[in-house]
C-alpha cells in the first residue's frame, strides 16, 4: 500500500464510522476535545461486541478466571504504591514564544516548535495521570487520580477476591473499564486516546512457572484476534528489549497490528515504557495492538500480599502475566481489517451497482447489527409481515428494520456496517410464506420458509 493510499483508507474509515454511527468527536458541537470519542449506536454494538468476546473467552469459558468491576477513582496510595505518581510520565519540551507543548521524543534536540519555529526548553517530565479532588475542599490531601491502567485495583484486590472465591494458585482476575491517560499526543482517530476502556487480566502463577504461563497468555491473546477474523498476515509478536521494558516487567511481547500509519507522533510514555516511534524502529504500519507483561512481583510486593500453598506449605509472592488491551485500538484493528472496497461494484446488471462498493466484513460476532428486515416494498401487507419477522428475531440478535429506498441501496448500507445477513420480504413470501435471504460475503441468496428462519439464522450466526 502507497502512503496515498493508507491515507486515504484512514480518511474513508473515519468518514463513515461518522455518517454510519460508529464514532464521533466528542462534544463536537462545541468543537470537540482532543482525545476524546463518542461511540454512535453502531459503534457501542462494535465495543460490546469487543468486550462480550473477550469475557467470553477469558472469562466464561476458563475455571481458573473470575471477574472484577473496580472503581475508577480509588485512594491515591495505591498509586503512590505502584509507582505511577513518580513514574507514570511522558517527557516533554515546551516552545519559549508560544509556548505550546509537545512530547520530546517526536523531535530531535536541534528541532524548532513546528508552529511558530521558536526555541524549545529542555526536556522535563510530565505525569500523565488526570487529577481531581475528592469532596468539597480542594487541596493537596483531598487530590485523587483517574486511574490509568484498570490493573491496580486488581492487585489491591488480590487477597479479597481469593477469599471469596476460594482460588488457588494458578489465577487470573479479568477486569474491563475506563482508563485514562492526558496523553500529550493523542492520535491517529481512537489509536490513541485520552479516555478508552481496557480489558485486563492479571494471571497469578508460581514465579518458577512464569515462562510457560507467558507463552501460553501470548498465544491466547494471538489466536482471540485471528479467531475474530484478523488477516495473520497484519499481526505480528514483537519483544521488547532493555530499555524498551517497563521497569517493572521482566518480560514483555508486543501484539502489533499492521496499523495504515506510522505511531509516530501517537507515542506511549516514555519513561513508564521505553521504546517509542513505529514499532521495531523504522517499519512503519505495525504499532502495539496490545501488550502482554511479566510483572514478576513488582505489584503484589508493592502492596504487601503474600500467598501460602495450601499443599506443599510453599509461601511465595505471586508473578503476574498481564494481557492488557484497549477496547477502541482493538475496535480500530477490526474496522481497518475489514473494510473491503470493491471497484467497479459486485454486481453489473445496472449502471448504478457499477459503482465502488464498500464492505464492512466483520466477523458475525463483531457486527453491531446481526440481520436486516428490509420489505421489498411499503405496501401495507408487506411491512406487516416484514414486522412481524422483526418481532420474532430481535429478542435473540440486534436486528435492523428498513424499508427506505431501493433494495439495492439497503443491501449497500447494510454491507456498509457489516450487517452479515439480510432478509427480503417480497409479494412472493405473502403467497409462500418465505423470505429471501442474502449473505454479505458471498451475495448468495436463499429462499427459506418463516417457519425455519429464526432455526436457520441461529446456526448460521453460531457456525
Ligand atoms: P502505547 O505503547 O501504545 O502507549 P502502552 O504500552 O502505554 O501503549 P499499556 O500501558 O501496556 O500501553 O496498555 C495496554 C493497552 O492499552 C495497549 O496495548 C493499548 O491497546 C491500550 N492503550 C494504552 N494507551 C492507550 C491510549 N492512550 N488510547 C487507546 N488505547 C490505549
């Protein structure tokens, strides 16, 4: 792909994540606010979706993982604990003459500020955590923090859990919610913002098990993006190496996706991590997707638990292996890798669906929209029928009802957004109670009787 060309799929998919109701600006009316994004009604089903997959998966299905939901704002000794008041910085220079502020690692030490060309101050830091003040009084012991990573409260959690739970040693506590970040930069549409949900688990183990348990935490995390249908070509491992490593990780392997930008400009922290710019210095595309850690003990040190084996009496302080991934850089790997364009249309019996076609081919559990009811036409019989249909799926899937313009516009919108099926009610079904089915990927079409198809869209759903 020419840089034209990314460019240009970036600009298309921000477009129409707005016209379709995916994402917009937040407080846009007001002009927005750097680094902040609304999710639309398709793109709420999108994260959902996101989220539903991965608690499924990590959740659901494993024995040895339960669930935490944790405040946001908590006693600010468990930041002062972990580290993230003194660490938790991004270094920054600031412009003499206008003193605009940008993050030191974008520019080298000769550089001028890019928009008035004056002098830059030396580096210093700049902690990215948000401040605010808890009740009434304003003041440096009534200051709290918005967290900024949901992995905190987990570990102050640790004993709590395990009592209630009963857990034993190997166990992972999963949680999803808000971070945020005032990130100097943010970027590159919901790459990088300054408020975006994270889902976590921290995986406790045996630190003479930490190797095979981080192995198999990447391998998990891989194959839950291929399985929800991202191209292998587009992902890739990447170690990261002395400096690049957090202070606290011993070990730490990047999920990076072949991103259509460079992350340059769109950088982490960079004393809290290391590494920055695009992702093995110089390759521009592949940027972190997500990140899984070796904490060793820093953490569960830092807050004072031990843990006894009940069994072989062994008393130890818990490794954690950390998979941590934003839900909104996830939602964007998953729209980049499925937006399809096809010149010159997919079908060439009229003049109009010669046009180029866009495709949202998301993977069935992802669309925010499962099926579409779409009446040939607004004859009375016919919506009443279609309704009908409506009324019999929407308690099992988000199912779409529109009967606005030609069918070949509605097949076009749905594809749009992803919708996997479409189902037609033409003049026919009212004669033999059927309906004419369309898949988004294959455009074949199916008559299948009304009787069989809540059956028929379920399977076809689950498969
Ligand atoms: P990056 O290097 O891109 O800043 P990080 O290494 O600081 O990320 P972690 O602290 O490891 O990120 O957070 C885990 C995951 O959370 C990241 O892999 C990414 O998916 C997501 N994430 C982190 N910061 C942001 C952000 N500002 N906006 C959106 N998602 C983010």
């Amino acid at each position: 792909m020419n840089k034209k060309t990314e460019q240009d799929i970036m600009e298309k998919l921000v477009s129409l994540c707005k016209q379709r109701g995916f994402i917009f600006p937040s407080s846009e009316i007001y002009g927005g606010l750097q680094g902040f994004w609304d999710f639309g009604p398709l793109g709420v089903e999108l994260k959902n979706n996101i989220k539903k997959s991965w608690w499924k998966r990590f959740v659901q299905m494993r024995s040895d993982v339960v669930g935490l939901d944790s405040t946001i704002i908590t006693n600010p000794t468990v930041w002062e604990k972990s580290g993230h008041i003194g660490g938790f910085s991004d270094k920054l220079v600031e412009c003499k003459k206008c003193h605009h502020r940008f993050k030191a690692d974008d520019f080298t030490s000769n550089a001028k500020c890019p928009d008035c060309k004056g002098e830059f101050t030396g580096e210093r830091n700049f902690n990215t955590m948000f401040k605010t003040f808890v009740g009434p009084v304003e003041n440096s012991s009534t200051t709290a923090y918005l967290r900024p990573e949901t992995a905190q409260n987990i570990f102050v959690n640790f004993d709590t859990v395990r009592a209630a739970m009963r857990t034993k040693i190997p166990f992972g506590i999963a949680q999803i919610g808000k971070s945020f970040r005032n990130e100097i930069t943010p970027g590159n549409f919901i790459f990088r913002s300054r408020e975006f949900e994270q889902m976590e688990l921290e995986y406790f183990v045996n630190p003479k098990e930490d190797k095979k348990w981080f192995e198999e935490w990447v391998n998990q995390s891989m194959q839950w993006f291929i399985d929800l249908g991202i191209d292998k070509n587009n992902l890739r491992k990447y170690e990261q190496k002395g400096k690049e490593l957090a202070h606290y990780a011993k070990e730490t392997i990047d999920i990076e996706y072949n991103f259509p930008f460079s992350s340059h400009g769109a950088c982490p922290p960079v004393l809290w991590h290391g590494r920055r710019g695009s992702a093995s210095g110089g390759d521009k595309g592949f940027a972190e997707l997500m990140g899984i850690s070796n904490r060793t003990d820093h953490d569960l040190k830092a807050h004072g638990f031990t843990y006894k084996d009940e069994v072989t009496k062994e008393e130890f302080i818990p490794y954690v292996i950390e998979p941590s991934v934003g839900v909104e850089r996830a939602a964007l790997a998953f729209l980049l890798d499925a937006y399809t364009e096809i010149e010159g249309g997919r079908t060439t019996t009229t003049d109009s669906n010669k046009e180029k076609e866009v495709v949202l081919k998301l993977h069935k559990d992802l669309a925010p929209y499962k099926v579409a009811i779409l009446p040939l036409s607004k004859k009375e019989n016919l919506t009443e029928l279609a309704l009908e249909i409506y009324d019999s799926l929407k308690s099992k899937h988000m199912v779409m009802y529109d009967q606005v313009a030609s069918i070949g516009r509605r097949y076009r919108r749905q594809d749009e957004i992803g919708t996997p099926y479409c189902v037609t009610v033409d003049f026919d079904s009212l004669e033999d109670k059927a309906v004419t089915v369309r898949d988004r990927d294959t455009m074949e079409q199916e008559r299948i009787s009304i009787a069989e198809l809540a059956k028929y869209i379920n399977k076809k759903l689950e498969s």
